[in-house]
C-alpha cells in the first residue's frame, strides 16, 4: 500500500507542477518556443553518444525478454535516426506559431468586436510505447504549441527516452521556459498509466495514447478527461484495372516493405480482377521476392500457389510484419466497401491512372488520409512537413490525419466593447 501511495503522491506532484507551468508555456513568445527548440535539436546531436547507449541498455534488455523483430525496430537508435529526430525538431522551430493565430474575426450589431484566437490546450498527458523518437517529436510539437507534455514511455524505452528528454530541456532552460513543461514519468508500474487517466486531480486537460490496440483500447475505456486517439492502421493499397504498371509496383511494394513495423504500412492489397493474372502477380512476386509472407483468397492462391489462404481474420489484422493479407476485388466500388468493411479509418491508397476511379475512391473513403498513385507510408507529418506528429488520429472530432501542433490547439473568444450591456 506504501509503495501505492508513493506513487500517487509522485503523480500528483507531476500534475501540480505541470499546471503551474501551464501559464509560463501559455504566455511564452514564438521567438522562445523557436529557440527552446533549435537549443534542443542541437542537444540531440551534440548528446548522441549518451542516447545510443542508453538505447543500447534498451535493446539488450528488449532482447532478452524475446521482444519480436519489429518492435526491437521500432526501439532502436541508430546516427540516422537520431539525426532524423534533430532535424525534425527545427522543422517544427521553424513553423508559423499555432498559438494566437486569429481564426475568424466579425462584430456585431451592438459594435462588439469578436474574434475567435488559437490557444494551447494546455497539459496534454502523452503515453506511448516503444519509439524513443516519440519523445522528441511529442515534446517539439507540444512545446510549439505552448502546451506542458507529461511523457510516459513504455518500460522498453524508458533509458532512451529519458536521454532524449534531458537533451529536450537544455533548449526549455536556453529560453527561459521551465524544466516542469517537459517532464517524463519515471515509474514502469501500469498504475502510473492509471493515475494519468484519472486526469491527476484536475490537471491534465488531454491524454494522447501512441501505440498498439492494448493501450489505445485501454486508454478510451478508462480515461476520466478527454482523448486524441488513433486505432489500429489496417492499411489498405488498390490496385485499379487502369493502374500503371511501374508505378504500381513501386507504390505496393514501398507501402509494405520500407519499414513493416509502422502504423503507415500496407496491411491488405486490393487487385483489380482484371489484371489480377498479370500485373497482380508480379506485383505477388515482388512481394515474396523481398521476403513477405502473401494470405491470399482463391482467387490469388489461384495465380500465385505459394500464397497461404487467408482467414476472415487477415482482413482486419494489423500485422506490423513482412505479411500481407492480398483479395481480388472486382471494381472500385467493391474495394470502397471492403475497406469500408474492415478498415481502421487511418490510410488508404488506391493506384490507378483513371482519373474517374481515383476521385470516387478518395472522395467516398471515410479514412483520415487518402491517397492517389503514392504510397501509404507518406502518413507521417513529417512527410506532410509538420516536422513530426504524436499520431495519426482516426477519430472525427478535433484532429484527423497527422496530428502537429497546430492540431494540439484550442481556441477561445476574445470580444472587445465599449461599455455594452445586454438588454
């Protein structure tokens, strides 16, 4: 129970701080938020050596529990990927300010000025898993965003993540801007997760979950205080009768095989029937040529034998693997309700050089990111060039699609008089 209540304690002296430097964050100029994070770019890099070792701690570790390959990919570090965090943190030093931007403005009759003005959020709880990265890109755009992050990472992480925080707050201590608008959870226990949930008396205003479907699913079931969720990335890549051939084995074997392991990766290929017994299998070759496993129905085990027989269950599984689950669809209509039927609502992308298809695919598909004769891999706000994201909401209310800092804002009026009363 002592140990219980230690931990309480230590949470809720997290939440107090973090409301305190709430205001600080609130009232902080672009020109410091823009410094904080050049400061902290060049942290990362000048600190390299201490994050690759500390991940090294993590690896070992990961493997020693048997974690599987993809997700000892998505922990390590490596000078690219360190690199990589670095520049996309001026990325987001070097973006408009999100906060005070004036949305709309209008008066009123009785001559009230109103105006509508970005603000930030405010505390935003972040919880992820196994990326390291996450650190750096959640505590960029929060802090961008003059918001206060409380990070909890997974345990895998927690060495790397805690380099690359102490990294983040030299840029928060070279502006002027308080340590406490970045701080990271240090307990491992689950309960930690619990006490963010519960929204640390009053003091978180946001909880934003990046990783699989167990921390999302439990993330909505008990948060007491709002969330920005994604679900699961059941990607899907059509290959449209009209497609270009080149380009669609560029684009499916990109969407799969550039890096399995990420909520972008292709999980099911749609073929077109009519191309399915040329185009499509090479497209099947191409696949098993770089080493992923094909669950097909009949008819593609029926061009391509060494495909196993997909189950129900490959059409809505999330592989994050060098596996993909392949149906032949007899027109563009057909490939909107299977994915319709059996996707997340995260990223979809159909090949074709019909410009008819691709309007009605992109237009009728309810997923947050659509895309046309390119690759499901560009789901990253990075590559949208926001420098990084938090995630990729697939929900309907506030954020979709890459989730930057000026989607971690609010808003609120601001209404100017000249001594009006209402009658």
């Amino acid at each position: 129970m002592n140990v219980q209540n230690n931990l309480s304690a230590e949470m809720q002296a997290i939440g107090i701080v973090a409301r305190q430097a709430a205001r600080a964050m609130r009232e902080a100029s672009g020109d410091a938020k823009t410094k904080a994070l050049r400061v902290a770019a060049n942290a990362i890099r000048s600190n390299a050596a201490a994050i690759l070792d500390a991940n090294k701690g993590d690896i070992e570790a990961a493997k020693s529990n048997a974690m599987a390959a993809p997700m000892v990919d998505r922990l390590m570090l490596n000078d690219a990927r360190i690199e990589a965090m670095a520049k996309g943190i001026e990325v987001v030093a070097d973006l408009p300010d999100p906060v005070g931007r004036e949305l709309a403005r209008w008066s009123r009759p009785n001559g009230l000025d109103i105006a509508r003005v970005a603000t930030p959020i405010g505390v935003i709880g972040i919880i992820y898993e196994s990326r390291p990265n996450v650190t750096a890109d959640a505590g960029a755009l929060a802090l961008k965003a003059g918001n206060v992050a409380i990070l909890r990472g997974g345990s895998d992480s927690i060495r790397s993540a805690t380099a690359i925080l102490a990294a983040m707050r030299e840029g928060l201590r070279a502006a002027g801007l308080p340590d406490a608008a970045l701080q990271m959870v240090q307990s491992t226990d689950r309960a930690a997760v619990g006490l963010m949930l519960e929204g640390l008396n009053g003091n978180v205003d946001l909880i934003i979950p990046r990783g699989g479907k167990g921390l999302t699913g439990r993330v909505m079931a008990e948060a007491r205080v709002p969330i920005l969720a994604h679900l699961e990335g059941i990607v899907h890549v059509y290959v449209h009768a009209a497609a270009d051939a080149e380009k669609a084995r560029k684009v499916v074997l990109n969407a799969k095989m550039r890096r399995t392991s990420i909520c972008g990766a292709a999980e099911t290929l749609l073929l077109d029937r009519v191309i399915v017994n040329g185009l499509g299998a090479t497209i099947l070759k191409d696949l098993a040529d770089a080493g992923c496993e094909i669950r097909g129905d009949d008819a593609v085990r029926a061009v391509f034998p060494a495909a196993k027989s997909a189950t129900e269950d490959d059409w809505k599984t999330e592989y994050l693997d060098s596996i993909i689950a392949v149906r032949v669809v007899d027109n563009v209509e057909e490939a909107i309700q299977h994915i319709e039927t059996h996707g997340s609502h995260h990223t979809d992308s159909i090949v074709t050089e019909d410009t008819a298809a691709a309007e009605a695919f992109l237009n009728s598909l309810d997923s947050a990111i659509v895309l046309w004769n390119a690759s499901t891999q560009f789901a990253d706000g990075g590559e949208f060039g926001m420098g990084a994201e938090i995630g990729i909401g697939t929900g309907k209310m506030h954020a979709r699609g890459p989730v930057g800092a000026e989607q971690l804002t609010t808003f609120k009026y601001v209404v100017r008089g000249n001594g009006q009363t209402r009658p």
